[in-house]
C-alpha cells in the first residue's frame, strides 16, 4: 500500500516566479527545457491537470516516477491506445501504484517515454548502506556525497514521521530521507538524458514532493546541468503556509480517503 497522506509544505523563498495559479493557468505556463508537474498520487484532479499541461507543452519526452527503466521500454506506440493492454504490459496491477484509469491519458499524449524508478531492492540499499552505493559515479554530480545539515535532515526525518502517522520506528527514518534524495537525483538524471536524446522539452510525472524547488528535482538539475530552464508546478490539496518552493502551484480539492491512518492501528 502507497501512503497518501502528506507532509505539510514548508514556506521557502521564492525563486522563480512563486504564483498560484487556477485550472485555466496550466495551459499557459512559461516554456522550460524540463517542466516538474507535481500530483498527489491518487488525485484524479491533479492527473487531468498534469494532461492539460501536456496537452500544451507536447513534451518530446516524458520522465515517470512511476515507472522503470524496463517498464518504460515496453511502451509501445500500439499500447498508447488500449489502456488495459498497456496496464497489462506493465504489471500495474502490482506495482502499488494508483489505478491506472488516471495515468494512461499521460502516456497518449506522446513523446519518448521514460522511466526513473528506483526498484525497491535499490532504495532499501540506499537506505542502509547510503547513497552513493546505489546511485554510483555520478553520485557527486548530484550533490549525493554530501551529508546533509543537521536542521535540514531533522525537518525531513519529521515529515516522513508526520506522513506516516508517526507510527514509523525512528530508527528507519534517516534511511527513507537518503533514498528520496537518491529518487529526486536519479529523476533529475533520466530528465537530463532525455533532454539529451530529444532535445526537449521533456515533462516529468512525480509526486509533488519531488517537484520541489528547494530539494526535490529542480534542485538536482541545477547542480547537476544549471543551464537547463526548469519550471516546478505544485500540486497541493490544502492551501499553503506562506510561499510554498514551486514556481506555480495549485490547489484543488482532496478526494475521499477515509482515515488514511486507520492502517497504522
């Protein structure tokens, strides 16, 4: 089961243009090289908004969090039209993803597909054995060699407790911090080798966590490939605290999840 419940945003200084935007805003959002569109995983809202952005951007490539590298391979141009055959070609069943009713219109739009994920037996090496073991040579490119400083690694061993209900062992939680800083960067590496390939824009599908500018993707291609223009869409379910760290955001309504904590009893 994916958690759905998310860590409060924290506010952070603007860096680019910092503005909320509504529905109407998406199809007009500046051109980048790489385009982050944040969702909450199993908003229906957020994956139609991500499709409008799309729609326009007609991305030459699209990166998924949601997919590997293998997965990615096996979309073909004939599965991009048959939803349930394409599900079937990549075991969604299995995978622990949302239902893929809200994914498939993002595979029709076109361009190379690409996957960024991180296989589970990967990100539980990084979270014991840290992440340069898993991520390899490029991993200072990617600012992985770097510890992190204490303050920022207390605030971020706090949202995923708060994530998770706070039912999760603490001793667990340096680990999960070090294998999301290995997801953002291994992100930020298939967007910069897709750019290369095609020659962009390329579109990015991931959690909003990860569109963030102030650690998530965004901050891995401006180490790793700074000439690179990137917009960081947000997609958030309650209204922000102060400026939250994308350059447009928007807020839409939750769906109806029940207790998402009633697991953890």
């Amino acid at each position: 089961m994916r958690l759905i419940v998310l860590a409060t945003l924290a506010a952070a200084p603007c860096v680019a243009q910092c503005a909320e935007i509504g529905a109407e805003g998406l199809s007009a959002l500046p051109r980048a090289d790489v385009v982050v569109v944040g969702e909450v995983h199993d908003n229906p809202a957020h994956h139609m908004n991500q499709k409008a952005v799309l729609d326009t951007m007609r991305p030459a490539a699209v990166v998924f969090e949601m997919l590997t590298p293998d997965q990615a391979a096996r979309v073909t141009p004939d599965l991009r039209a048959d939803c349930k055959a394409l599900a079937e070609a990549l075991d969604w069943e299995s995978s622990g993803w949302p239902d893929f009713a809200m994914y498939c219109p993002l595979f029709q739009v076109g361009g190379a597909v690409h996957g960024a994920a991180i296989p589970r037996d990967e990100a539980r090496r990084a979270m014991t054995g840290g992440a340069e073991a898993v991520f390899g040579p490029e991993a200072a490119r990617y600012g992985l060699d770097q510890p992190l400083a204490a303050a920022d690694q207390t605030t971020r061993e706090a949202e995923f407790a708060e994530a998770h209900c706070n039912a999760l062992p603490p001793d667990l939680l340096p680990g999960m911090v070090t294998a999301q800083r290995v997801r953002d960067a291994r992100l930020a590496q298939v967007a910069i080798r897709a750019h290369g390939e095609t020659g962009g824009p390329v579109a990015v599908i991931a959690g909003t966590g990860h569109a963030r500018r102030d650690r998530g993707i965004p901050a891995k291609l401006a180490l790793a490939a700074p000439d690179l223009s990137v917009i960081a869409l947000g997609q958030l379910e309650t209204p922000p605290d102060g400026v939250p760290p994308f350059d447009y955001w928007i807020v839409t309504s939750a769906p109806d999840r029940g207790d998402p904590c009633a697991a953890f009893r």
